[in-house]
C-alpha cells in the first residue's frame, strides 16, 4: 500500500478493503466540503441530574465541588468522583439517585462512593446512588459504558440495562444498549451473570460477549476479541470487518453529525481498521475511500455518502 501523508491521529496501518487495488501512481481523493461547517471530535462534557433535581453542566475546562449527605463530589477534567465520608452521622438512609448524561461528541468518567469507576461513552447515561444503602448495590445504564467494580461480597453489584440485570462481584466489562432491542456485554475479567424474569443466570467467562434480543428466550453467548468493544475508553475505535453502516453510526455519535447513504449497498461495504479517536474526521474519511468506490460528501454537519460514478 502506498503510504498516506502524515496523519498524526491515524495510530495504524490504514483501513483494510476487500479487493483493494491501487497503482503506484494512484493519489489520494478529498472529501467533499460544501459548506464551511466544521465536524470536530468530541469533548469531555456531561449533565449532572441531582437528587432535588438540580441540573449541574461538566465542562472539562471545569472543576466544581459539592458537599452532600454522606459524601464529597469532585468533578475535574472529564472525572467526577464520590467520596463515601465513612461514620457520616448524615449519610441517608434511603438511597437517592444522580444521573450523569452524556450527550452526542462527549464523554465521561465516574468513580462511584464505593470506589467504583464507570466511564461513559457519547448518547449515554447512568443513573446511580450517591450512597450504596442494603445488601446490593443498583446502577442503571442507557448507551454504554464500560465498569470496573469494586469488590464486596457481601454487597453484589448490579447493572440493570433494557430489563436484563448483570450480576457482578469484582470484574471490568462492556455494556452496550444503544439499541432499546439488544443489550451486548462484553466482559474483559473476571465473572459476570445474566439473569432474568427469575430465570437460572448465564454465567459470562473472560473473553466471551452476551448478546440479548428483544424476543429471544434465551441470550447468545460467544467468544470475541473484547478490545473491538472497549477500546473506545482508551480514545481508540476499533473495527474489524465491519459493515459501514455500523462504523459511520459509531463515529456519528463521537464527531456529532448526521450519515446519509445513497444506497443499501453501500452500508455493507466491510472494513477494519484501529484509529485514534481524536483524529480529524477529513483524513479518516479519505481512508475510507482508498481503493473503493465511495466518496463522503460534507453538508452541515451532515456527512454523505456516495457510490463513485
């Protein structure tokens, strides 16, 4: 392959195409711009939901402290932490609830009161006790987000996504419910548990991925590369023979635009590919077009895509 210019945020080889073929002499196409709109990589920014319903705006460039019942809040760069105040004579005894929102082009990282930490993909949201009160502690999560739990048995940790209940003791692992029909979890270590409707729980070994469909009576347990999952935390997106459609969705939701294809066909062209999430969306998408017959045209803000004439 013909080497691109520099792109310092491209970390690899550029994506790979099926039947690619490109002379010596070949160049590089530009993405179409109509207008003079920019489509930048997202931020670390996020909403704050308080119990009283209060609503608090996290801006990286941002720091902010709050005292509440039983705990101290900081919030810093793109972390917000709750610290448990241990023996807290106000510390409640019912637990109340924050939700942290994330919108589209953002992202976010929570370390809970019991020392867990969540971070939080772009067009997601969680919701959480400031203080864990009972014998388990309950969190519920929209969009994705990746969980490394705290250990404490005696108090199992449960992510509650699109009606399923993950059961958790001390584990990292991958939740994806952008999709209200499927929940996917993706587990890196340790153990987790799928359980509902009372049912006996399937248990989720290292390396394997749990896939629930709306409609199905039982989830679809299969081994996977888990870094294709979970490398959106590490500013990466990695992709692995996989259809345009779904990659364009990914990135839509990271660089905040619109995707409109000319046609079916085009959303199954497959590609692979490991690049920086905070690459310029211009050269990424002139990768994309190397050796295809698929042109990106820019329009405000939305991106789109074209069959080579």
């Amino acid at each position: 392959w013909r080497r691109i210019g520099r792109c310092a945020a491209i970390m690899v080889m550029p994506l790979l195409v099926c039947g690619y073929f490109v002379s010596s002499e070949w160049k590089s196409p530009e993405v179409m711009i109509a207008d003079n709109v920019e489509i930048v990589p997202g931020t670390g920014r996020a909403q704050l939901i308080m119990a009283d319903g209060r609503f608090l705006k996290l801006e990286q460039k941002e720091d902010m402290k709050l005292d509440l019942p039983g705990v101290k809040v900081v919030a810093t760069g793109k972390k917000i932490v709750y610290r448990a105040i241990e023996e807290e004579a106000s510390t409640p005894k019912v637990e109340e609830y924050n939700t942290l929102v994330v919108p589209r082009g953002g992202e976010y990282m929570l370390e809970l009161s019991d020392g867990t930490k969540v971070w939080l993909n772009s067009d997601s949201e969680l919701r959480f006790p400031v203080t864990f009160v009972g014998d388990r502690r309950n969190v519920e999560i929209e969009g994705e987000a990746y969980f490394e739990v705290a250990k404490d048995e005696g108090k199992p940790f449960h992510v509650l996504a699109n009606g399923a209940d993950i059961k958790v003791l001390g584990t990292a692992f991958n939740v994806s419910v952008y999709d209200e029909r499927t929940m996917a979890a993706t587990l890196e270590k340790g153990s987790i548990c799928y359980l509902k409707d009372s049912r006996k729980g399937v248990l989720i070994k290292p390396g394997e991925q749990l896939v629930c469909t709306e409609g199905s009576d039982l989830p679809v347990v299969r081994k996977v590369n888990t870094r294709l999952y979970t490398a959106w935390k590490d500013n990466l997106f990695c992709f692995e023979e996989q259809y345009l459609d779904q990659i364009m969705l990914t990135l839509a939701r990271w660089y905040d635009f619109q995707v409109k294809f000319e046609s079916e066909e085009l959303k199954k062209l497959e590609l692979s590919g490991t690049l920086d999430k905070y690459s310029d969306i211009q050269p990424l998408l002139r990768l994309f077009e190397l050796g295809t017959d698929v042109k990106f045209e820019i329009q405000n803000k939305v991106i789109y895509v074209r069959k080579v004439k």
